[in-house]
C-alpha cells in the first residue's frame, strides 16, 4: 500500500497524520509538488491526498493502482472527478474544514487517517464520488 501526500504546506502548520492499521505501507509526504511532479510521485500510489493541489486526469490515468483520493479539507474541486469516476477511483473530503489553522490541522490529519482506515475496512466514506 503506497499513499502520497502532495502538498502539505497548504495546511496550517505541521501536518502530523497518525499511524494507518496496516502492518506494512509506505507514506510519503511532500511539503509541496510542481505539476510536474505530480505524475513522477504518484504513478505508484494506492492513496493521494491533496489539501488544493490540482490532481488532474492526466495523473488519474496513468497511477495504475489508485484506488482513492482524499481532498485534505472541505473541498475536492481539485480533483478531476469525472477522470475518477471513469476509473472507479472513490473521492473523499473531511466536510466542513479547510487548513486554515494548526487546530483545523490537526483535526484534518484525524480525520484523513480514519477515512483511510475505513477504506481499508470496507467501511462507508463520506465520498464526493
């Protein structure tokens, strides 16, 4: 199981997840990505996570394996959602928060690491899709 991060400077503060109920996965977060970086750092990914940074069709194409991205706030106008709905690629979003403060942060990471449990799981998801 591979999750990336793509932008976590768009988050107030240190963006600090908890741990996810798997015994082996790799997690790599990027403080912030150009576009072009997008594609060479999640063509691997099980999970992307995006607080704004725009995940274009282009990059949902080509990740062979991604199953889900999660919007790290309220919105998920960034994330190409007929691309993923193409594909089968779920959505989720922590309704009713955006970055904007090392609290909201908090709660965001929270809530990032419980959806993907969740999923993990089997379990429903507050999904955009």
């Amino acid at each position: 199981m591979n999750i990336v991060m793509v932008d976590s400077d768009n988050l107030c503060g240190d963006a600090d997840f908890p741990e996810i109920q798997l015994n082996k996965y790799g997690w790599l977060q990027f403080p912030q990505l150009a576009e072009a970086e997008i594609y060479e750092r999640c063509w691997r990914a099980d999970v992307v996570i995006s607080a704004s940074t725009p995940i274009p069709a282009e990059v949902i194409d080509k990740a062979l394996k991604l199953q889900l991205i999660i919007a790290a706030g309220d919105s998920a106008q960034h994330i190409d959602r007929d691309a993923c709905e193409k594909r089968g690629i779920r959505i989720a979003h922590v309704p009713g928060l955006k970055g904007d403060s090392q609290e909201n942060t908090q709660v965001i990471c929270q809530q990032v690491s419980e959806i993907i449990n969740a999923w993990l799981q089997g379990n429903a998801l507050n999904t955009v899709y």
